[in-house]
C-alpha cells in the first residue's frame, strides 16, 4: 500500500503526493489539480514511486489484483462454455464468426430433420 505523503510520477500529470488512501483508491495532488485512481492499477504502468520509497508492496498488490481478475474472467469463461453447451443464450457474449457458422449449420440441419 502506498503511504499518505509518497511522492509520485504520473505518465501524464507529472509529480505529485499521496493525499489519501482507503485500499481501493488513491488520492493524488498535481500542482493545482487532485485526481483519484484505482489501487494498485494506476501503478501498472501509469504512474511510478518517487525516490527511495520500496515499491515490493504495490508489486504484490498489482499482482493479487491480476490473480483477482483472471479468476473472475475464468468463472465467467465457464459459465460462458456451461450455457452454450445448454443452448442458453449469454447476454453480451460476441460470438465469434467460427461459432456463427456452426449454428446456422445446425439450423440447416435442423430443417433437414424436423425430430432433433
């Protein structure tokens, strides 16, 4: 975690200092601006560590968040892959051109044999 009063490089703002933090976000203060970011996000990538401060903790953060999502975009893929299997519709789901095809292939299928 990124401590109140850490001097900071932002990507596009330039130097600043920590104003706040609550864990999820961090509060910022540019020159005349403040703006808040997502934690640990805004360090991959975005905006680094001034100085001597040890960044280990926002590294492991980063990564945690990475694990976080991945797990949740794995969940979502299976239960993606659970309803297509059952012929449920996902709302917002692309589907892919490959996939498209092999349905209205089916549907022809499906005329040619009124019982399925």
């Amino acid at each position: 975690m990124v401590c109140v009063n850490a001097a900071v490089v932002h990507k596009v703002f330039g130097h600043g200092t920590v104003t706040a933090t609550d864990g999820k976000y961090i509060t910022v203060r540019f020159h005349d601006i403040e703006k808040k970011f997502v934690y640990p996000d805004v360090f991959d990538g975005f905006m680094t560590l001034e100085g001597d401060t040890p960044d280990g903790d926002i590294a492991r953060d980063i990564e945690e968040s990475k694990k976080y999502k991945q797990s949740i975009m794995d969940k979502k893929k299976e239960e993606n892959e659970f309803a297509k299997k059952r012929g449920i519709v996902v709302p917002g789901k692309i589907i892919t051109a490959e996939e498209e095809e092999d349905e209205s292939s089916f549907k022809d299928f499906e005329k040619e044999d009124p019982d399925l």
